[in-house]
C-alpha cells in the first residue's frame, strides 16, 4: 500500500486541494480531498492522470530527425514513406525490443502512461515468418515489461499495397500476412497480452489501402470486443484512390460498410466532407489524432470544431515519434485549428481553460480507445504524473494545464504507473540501461 498527498489533483469532477490518494495491488484504493498529509505520505504540489498515447509506431523512434533533409523535388507523406520502408527492413528483433524501450522510456518521463502500439513490424528481414511468429510482439511486450507503460497491443493486418487487393510491394514484405497467419499471429499475442499486468489486446486492419472488404469482415471477430484500430483518409491521395476504386471516401465507405462503434478508433481521418465528421461522431469511434506527425508528414488538419460538436470524441498519439511530448501534442492540435479558422481558444468552452478542456478530452477519448481504465478514482489504474510547478508557484491551480501547454514552467517530475513509481526528478529509474541499449542499436543500425 501506497499514499501520496498533493496540494492539488485534477478529478473527474475538477480540481480538488489536499488531496490524498491511497494505492493498493495497482488501484486507487480511495481518493479524499480536504484532508491534511499523514507523516508516510509522499508529498505533492499537483497530481494529474497519466495520459494514454493511443497510437504508436514504436520502431519508427530509430529514425527521428533522419528524414528531414528535402530530396530532389516536392517532399511528401509518401516520400517519406519510402525512407520508413529501407529504415524498417533493416531491423532485428534486437533492435526492435531496445529501440521500444528507449520510446516508451520517453513517453513515460512524458506524462503518457499507456500506449497503443499499433504493430506491423511483424516478419523477417526478408519477409518470411520467424519461427515463432509472434516473435517481434514479445519484443514490444518485453519493452513495455521494462519500462513499466501500460500497453494496448494492436497487431496490424496489412496484406496489400492499394486499393482492390493489389499486391504488396517489397518495402512491405515485413508487414505481410494472410488471414491464417494473422490468425495465429493473434494468438501469440494473446499470451504476450496474458503475461504483462494490466495489458489489453485489441486489432489494427492498417487501412483501406492494405486490407479489403472480406478480409476486414474476417478479422473483426479476432478482437473479441476489443479495441479497433485503422489508420483513414489520412492523405487526400488516399481520398482520391478511394473514390476512384468504391464511388465512396474512406470514412464514407468505413461508416456503410463496417459496425463502426465506441470499440473504433479511426486513425487521422483528416479528409473528410462534412457529412463523414457528422457519421463518425454520432458512431462514437474515437478519432485518433497525431497533431505533431500530421505536421511533420504534411498531413492536413482535422476538422475539430465541426466534430466536438456533434459529440465526437479525440485521443492524441505520437504515431512516428518523432517528439514525444504530451504538451506539445495537445498544443499543435489547438494551434492548427487556430491556424484554419484564424481564431483563438478554438477547443474551449466560455470563460473555461483552454488547456484544461484539451487535456480532459484527450484523456477521456484516448481512454476509450485504448480500453483503459484512467482518472484519479477509486478502483481505477494508479497511474499518474506529479507536475513540477516551483517555477510558476505563483499562478492559481485551474491555469496550471494552460501554463504546462502553451507556455512552459511545468514539468513531469514523477510518474506512478499501476502504483509504482517509475519516473522520479523527471528520469526514468531504468534510464541509464535502456538509453546505453539504444545508443549501441542506433550505432548499428546508420553504420549497416
């Protein structure tokens, strides 16, 4: 049993002072607010719930900052996408396991808390199945079991490269499988699932591009009840081929075609018509956003105002990795929108923070995507953050999210996660391995 006072903790009702919070097995055991510190408890200024980073590619962490040199013409998502596909097929199950540890790491002395990692590193280098064939998910597991995040695991479906069932393409050759392959697949990481505490299972059929109307039908029931994930309308070259090959956009199709629900959670769907953001809310698929990868890729910005109004539901992640912070995420997402509709405050509600409604609306939606189980209550997940706010002491608690988001002074000391604390003075406790790990792997992997 653990206790931990905080002069200050964002509730599901609000902020509350002296709060204290007990922990018990990995639970909240109780949460009582207006009480004065007793002499064991580990003391606070302010506590928030972990956030979840509901999508994640986690071998892309390798090639941070190696794709922004600009090539010979106009650079895109599909440029760089030829880069990801020559980094990816030089990784080994080694590399793989040290290059997830080192990310997850990071998103726990971030303030994330759990990650969905959306899965399709799955095969050899040359394409062929190892002998265990969920090889490469023990990896992510093993990753996870050493940094201690939460995970939700997505192994991804991907048989095609476009539209119709075209065949894959050699870049692709790692993340292929045929439906009695991602059968077993699922399997395997089922028992990876089964071995980490607290760990949930879900599907990923990649996109629309990759898996075909059958195929989805086929791997739905592979969830079991679980969490959905699939990247769409990402690119507006994706919206394009689309039309050209249904007579519908992704997310139309999506919406007609498949029992999108609250199990959903639709990656980007950036291009949409306003009749698609009206469907995909009403549904109560979460929408999976990256803000930070979207403007790293080029991508677009997603229509927010139109969506929350119909009572739609956002999660962020940190997709390619590139970055991987939880106030820069909810910060690009505001500006873009900013941006767009040349306005401020976009994402708010009168005279509310800002920086509050971000949060608690990232951390609601990416909870349902991810089927966790976040928020300072009892019999919940004891994951949560300690901020360190002795820079900014001065402000009132109710603009301490706008401060940590939009102008800095706050900082993740430390981070709880299932009742142990795992991040302390803003360092993972395992940082010194898993960082020497990481520097060796990437040695290896620009040297090859």
């Amino acid at each position: 049993m653990m206790a931990i006072h905080a002069g200050a903790a964002l509730l599901a009702g609000g902020w509350a002072k002296d709060v204290r919070i007990v922990c018990d097995e990995g639970s909240i055991s109780s949460v009582e607010t207006g009480v004065s510190p007793q002499p064991q408890d580990e003391r606070h200024a302010v506590i928030v719930p972990a956030m979840p980073n509901l999508h994640s590619h986690a071998f892309q962490r390798a090639m941070a900052g190696l794709a922004e040199i600009r090539g010979p013409g106009d650079d895109s998502f599909w440029s760089w996408r030829t880069v990801m596909y020559k980094f990816a097929l030089s990784m080994t199950p080694d590399h793989v396991e040290a290059v997830a540890a080192q990310l997850y790491m990071e998103m726990l002395e971030a303030g994330f808390g759990r990650v969905g990692e959306f899965h399709y590193l799955h095969n050899d280098r040359d394409g062929s199945h190892y002998g265990n064939i969920a090889e490469m998910a023990e990896r992510i597991g093993a990753a996870a079991s050493q940094t201690g995040i939460g995970l939700t695991l997505l192994p991804v479906f991907y048989a095609h490269s476009g539209f119709g069932g075209q065949a894959p393409i050699d870049g692709q050759k790692r993340f292929i499988h045929s439906l009695d392959s991602y059968e077993k697949l699922m399997q395997g990481a089922q028992a990876v699932v089964d071995g980490l505490p607290g760990a949930t299972l879900g599907i990923a059929p990649h996109s629309l591009r990759a898996v075909t109307a059958e195929e989805l039908s086929a791997i739905e029931p592979l969830a079991k009840g679980g969490p959905i994930h699939i990247h769409v309308a990402e690119q507006t070259k994706e919206v394009e081929d689309s039309l050209a090959f249904s007579g519908a956009r992704p997310v139309e199709w999506l919406l007609e075609n498949a029992p999108v629900d609250g199990r959903w959670c639709l990656i980007h769907a950036t291009h949409m018509a306003e009749t698609e953001t009206r469907g995909m809310a009403k549904s109560g698929a979460v929408a999976g956003l990256c803000p930070i990868t979207e403007a790293n890729l080029g991508d677009g910005i997603f229509p927010a105002p139109a969506f929350l109004a119909e009572g739609g539901h956002y999660g962020v992640g940190s997709d390619s990795n590139i970055l991987i912070s939880v106030p820069e995420e909810l910060r690009t997402l505001e500006y873009s929108q900013r941006l767009s509709h040349r306005a401020r405050n976009v994402i708010a509600d009168a005279g509310r923070s800002t920086g509050e409604k971000l949060f608690r609306q990232a951390l609601e939606g990416g909870g349902r995507a991810l089927a966790s189980r976040n928020g300072l209550e009892k019999g919940k997940s004891a994951d949560f953050v300690a901020l360190d706010i002795s820079a900014v002491s001065y402000l009132p608690i109710s603009q301490i999210l706008d401060q940590w988001i939009f102008a800095g002074g706050v900082s993740v000391d430390s981070v709880w996660m299932r009742g142990k604390k795992r991040v302390q003075a803003g360092r993972h406790i395992h940082r010194r391995e898993i960082s020497d790990r990481f520097n060796k792997v990437m040695a290896e992997l620009l040297d090859s």
